[in-house]
C-alpha cells in the first residue's frame, strides 16, 4: 500500500462525544492499554493493498458482513415475499492524486471545493420501514453505471432476493442501465434529469422538458438519443405537483421519471412513491457522522471506512426498534428512541472500559464534570 495512508488518518473513535474525528494518533493517547498510533498505520498498510482485484477482494468481505446483518426472518422471507430495493450513489470528496490507478477518481459536479470524488454504489432493500445495506462497489472512473448495476444485481441474485420495485439515483438514469435492468425483469423508477435551454415563456425547448404541458399528471413514451443510432424508447411518468408555500415556493413543480412494471398506478403515485425512497437523503446525513475521516489517498481505505460506516448503520436500524426508554409525564407516557448519536455515544463509552482512559484524560472529564 502506498504509505502515504499514515499521513492524516481520522477514524470514528473518541472519548469525547462531540468530537467523532479526531486522528488515530489523538484516539490512541486518549485511551489507556490502546496500541500505538504507528503500530494500528503499520496493521492497516500490511493488511490492506490498493490494487483493483485487491479492492474487489475487500469489497466481498465487506458485503458478506453486510449480509449477515439483515435480520433471520427477514432473510427467510426473500424468497417468498417481494422487497422494495433502492440502488444508490454516493460520492466523498477528494482532494489529491490517485495511489496507483487514475481510474480511482471520478469526476463530477462541484463539491466541498473539489469536482473530484471517490464514488460508491450501494444496494439496500427496506422492511418494515427499516433499511438495510446489503451490498456496497467501489465504482471506477472507466467504467459505466450499467456495469455497476449489473455488478450490484449479481449480488441482490446471490441472495436471491425476490424484487417489487428498484429505486435508482438519478445519476443512473442512462438507457444503458434500463436495458440491463430490463433484461433481468426488475421494475425500476428512475427520476430523469431535466436540462436544456428555456424560451422567453420559460418553457423547456428540447429533451424531456418538451413534455411539461398541461395540467395534470401523465404517462407517455420518450425516446432517449433521438436521431441516434443508439436510440431507446421508454414509459415515462410526468408528474405536475404544486409546492403549496412548501420551500417558500407557491408554484407547480415538473418532475419526469423512466419506468417500467410498476403496475397500474396514478402518475402522481410515482412521485410519491420515490420521494419516499427509504429516507435515503437522511441516510447519507446519517453515514457521514459515522463515517471516519481520513486525508490517505489509499482506496482500499477509504472503502473500509464507508463499509465499517454502513456496518454500525445496519446495526443501528437492528437495535433502534428494540433499545428505548420510557418517560412520563402525569398520566402520558412518552417512548423515546435510540438515536444514533446516541448510539455512538455508547460505544465510544464501551472502547474507554474496554481500553481505560489515559490520566490526563481522567483529568479532563473530572474538572469538565465540576465546571458543569
């Protein structure tokens, strides 16, 4: 592994429970009979290798975590109930030079101050409004989004988990994704980007915003690539809706979205159905505070750190129904549940039993008690 991966490495482990991203360094000063923040970069650039079939290696161990998460009876169920699943995109900022391969950056639309990202596809399929992540890909600069469904489906069939409806990001919205989706026989959803230029009236003058007409909801055809030799035809959804003061906007909103088997259901259904798309934004707020930070350049690291991340998630979504506490207030009694801060609060206290707290840090938590 290149060294560089013993720079700047800041892991989720704390002893202070407003500070999740501290260095390894700084965690392992903090607690007692912890090793030596060389001794655990030493551990991580022996066990860890940068090269594409050694990241693919890691990815597996990583998914057969994930697997063996997901609760027995909903594992018993996959093959006779139907599951909604969602395939997702997520991309962490970059800001340096790939480790040995240039295809281990991604370019996209500016973030944090940098268009370059280390991107990951996750698989995650909901019960009883619970998500679980099932599967997570490294996705490569040179390669396209179709090849990382189809690799993501290779593990959903491993599984052999029946599917209702695929929910897919929007950056997977190519004709290339929908025929691979289609060949397996899978519903999908697939919200459509708009672009284009508008004229003088505001309305959109090509792609699919030439279909924003009327006043309702509708379902049509369109055509992705017209006049293309790699044109390719579709069912699509076009959903009107009005915000209703809803983000300070008091106007109708278009929204376009690729479909195929969902069934018969009204347009605007659809929208709702994807807007619902398993909380998937406060999904990503929830794996960015338990995701570790880290400056190495290292993929196969950061790889770890997001997997590990969705492995306490997977676990949160396990414990949080079964964990809570119960106030009450005259004849009223008020269940609250586990938060996730929360539940980092409790490991970070369980790594200062297992491992001690060092004296100064003692200290420090005696005179903050006092002061409080």
């Amino acid at each position: 592994m290149n060294k560089r991966i013993a720079n700047h490495t800041k892991p989720v482990v704390s002893a202070q429970l407003r500070d999740n991203r501290i260095t390894i360094e700084g965690a392992c000063q903090e607690l007692d009979q912890a090793p030596s923040g060389n001794s655990v970069r030493e551990h991580l650039s022996e066990s860890l290798d940068d090269h594409r079939e050694a990241v693919k290696q890691l990815e597996q161990q990583i998914n057969t975590a994930l697997e063996d998460q997901v609760p027995p009876r909903v594992r018993r169920r996959w093959s006779q109930a139907r599951y909604e699943m969602a395939i997702d995109l997520h991309d962490v900022p970059y800001h340096g030079q790939p480790a040995l391969d240039e295809n281990e950056v991604r370019r996209g639309m500016a973030k944090s101050g940098t268009t370059h990202f280390h991107s990951y596809a996750t698989l995650a399929i909901v019960h009883n409004r619970r998500r679980y992540e099932l599967a997570i890909t490294f996705v490569w600069a040179d390669e396209s989004m179709a090849d990382v469904v189809q690799r993501l489906i290779g593990y959903k069939n491993r599984l052999k988990v029946r599917v209702r409806r695929m929910y897919l990001d929007k950056g997977f919205c190519s004709h290339d994704v929908m025929a691979v989706l289609r060949r397996h026989r899978l519903p999908y959803i697939i919200p459509i980007p708009v672009r284009g230029k508008k004229d003088d009236e505001g309305r959109y003058e090509g792609g699919i915003g030439r279909l924003f007409v009327g006043q309702r909801s509708y379902y049509t055809r369109y055509t992705f690539n017209e006049e293309k030799e790699d044109a390719y035809t579709t069912d699509v959804a076009i959903v009107r809706t009005y915000s209703a003061g809803r983000y300070g906007r008091h106007r109708a909103t278009w929204f376009a979205y690729a479909i195929y088997g969902v069934g018969h259901i009204l347009p605007n259904q659809i929208f709702t159905l994807y807007r619902r798309r398993f909380g998937i934004e406060s999904g990503y707020r929830q794996l960015e505070q338990v995701r570790a930070r880290t400056a190495s350049t290292s993929p196969a690291l950061r790889l770890l750190l997001v997997g590990l991340a969705l492995i306490i998630l997977n676990a949160y979504m396990t414990v949080r129904l079964q964990w809570f506490t119960f106030q009450q207030y005259g004849s009223r009694d008020r269940r609250i549940w586990l938060t996730l801060r929360r539940l980092i609060s409790l490991i970070s206290h369980w790594l200062e039993q297992l491992f001690g707290m060092t004296l100064v840090q003692q200290q420090w938590c005696q005179s903050y008690a006092v002061v409080s």
